[in-house]
C-alpha cells in the first residue's frame, strides 16, 4: 500500500484549506499514493471557534473534499469538524473514496499542558476501521497517541496499519514525546502507525493563534518493530511511502504481545 502523507499549515478558512487538499491529493496521487492523509484541523486551524465553521458530514465541505478523492481515485483522509446536538462540535476525521465512505470522532480530548479541548469537542466514543485494498486501517487523532488502548483496540480489529492525523502542541519536551509516543504505539499494536502533523506555522511565516496547538511538524511513519521508516521536517511537505502489511503479521508471530497481554 502506497500512503500520501500531506503536512501542511491549515488557514483559519475553510475555503482556502480545500484548496490545500485538492493539491495535496494532487502530487500526492501523482506520486502513486493510494491512501492520501492530511491532519487533524484541516477544514480549519486550531484557534479558531471551530462551532462556527463546523459542518455536517453531508455538507458542502466535506462534498468537495469527496469529490476529491473521487476524482483522484484515492482515500482521502482529513481531519474537520462537524456539529454535535449539545453546541460543541465534534473533532472528526471523514475517510472517503472509492468503495470507502466512514468517519472518526476523536475520542480522547486534549485537556492537558493548560489547554481544554473538551471545553468546545465532544469526544467520540467508537475504534474505527476501514479496508483499502484487503488490508484493515484504523485511525486516531493526535491526543489519542497517548492511550496505548485504543491502539490496541484497532489491532484486535484486525489493523495492521493505523493513521494518526495531528496538530500537535509545541513547547519543552514536546517533540521528543511526539516522536516516542509514535514509536511506543507501533510497538503496543505490532502495527504501522502513519502519524501526519500540521506543519509548524512559524515556517511559513504564521504564529500560532494563542495558545491553541497549531504542529510542529515532523510527520513520521514507524514500523511494527519500533523502527523510523520515514520523517518529514518542520515545513509543509509531501511524502509517499510504501507500507508492507506483511511486516505486522511478521511482528505478531515473533513478538505476540496482543495474544499474551493480561490486563
């Protein structure tokens, strides 16, 4: 499986980041990926009072990004917001394309290191998993990576391969975390984690908006053995690589930690 990872800097206008998605699925598809994977906020960067640009699932947002991938021939995967009944909106990734058609709400919120998500997300509450090809892929959302569980939740599903948008929140420490976490999952699932994070603003000239966690970059694909497979910088970049499924039924059968865990 060929998978895209799009590391862009989303915009406070959701127009202007479908323009980024149209051509992030555009080099990306060009390049041979079958799965395209933006990050979490795409439809609108974070600091932005997300309950006025959040749409449904059958809205017009996330009907041009569908179009997209239709039109590419591809799995779009993009993190965007839609409403929830109780005035917050729900942090939501929409997974679309051909014979693809799902989505996944955030289920662990980020109230951490001063910042409360939950005072504006509704947190999910359902593992999601699709197939593309034959081969399962579960998904999660940046805060999620600190929870090992759900990580392993996807693997019982089935999921040799798990995408993980972010916008991930910078300060001491933080990419050394960002980076561990990544790697400590794979092992946890004996999975591929693809981890696409917003690129760090700063890089194209932009400051965070308060302190909302607006990326740092560092996008990075780790095998089931822990190991980097591929990394991007701190700037918006594109990459494409090739995920072998093979190699997590290898890890299982050598490492079985999910059949001998106790607890």
């Amino acid at each position: 499986m060929q998978i895209g990872l799009c590391q862009i800097v989303s915009t406070p206008d959701p127009e202007a980041n479908l323009s980024l998605v149209r051509d992030g699925v555009a080099e990306a598809a060009g390049r041979g990926a079958e799965v395209v994977v933006f990050p979490e906020a795409t439809m609108a960067c974070s600091g932005v009072n997300w309950a006025e640009v959040a749409e449904p699932l059958d809205g017009p947002w996330a009907g041009r990004v569908r179009r997209i991938a239709a039109e590419a021939g591809v799995v779009v995967v993009v993190g965007m917001f839609t409403p929830d009944p109780d005035g917050r909106v729900r942090n939501t990734l929409l997974v679309t394309g051909p014979g693809v058609e799902t989505h996944y709400d955030k289920i662990h919120l980020f109230d951490a290191f001063g910042y409360q998500e939950s005072k504006y997300v509704a947190p999910g509450d359902q593992p999601v998993t699709f197939a593309v090809g034959g081969i399962t892929v579960g998904v999660a959302t940046c805060y999620d990576v600190r929870f090992p569980g759900l990580f392993t939740a996807l693997a019982e599903r089935g999921a040799s391969v798990v995408l993980l948008p972010a916008s991930w929140g910078a300060g001491p420490g933080k990419r050394e975390q960002w980076e561990l976490l990544v790697r400590a999952r794979a092992l946890d699932s004996t999975s591929w984690v693809v981890a696409c994070d917003q690129a760090d603003p700063v890089t194209v000239g932009r400051e965070p908006i308060g302190t909302a966690p607006c990326g740092i970059g560092v996008s990075t694909v780790v095998d089931p053995w822990g190991r980097v497979h591929a990394r991007l910088g701190a700037e918006p970049d594109c990459l494409v690589v090739e995920i072998d499924p093979a190699t997590a039924a290898e890890a299982r059968r050598t490492n079985p930690v999910l059949a001998n865990r106790r607890f």
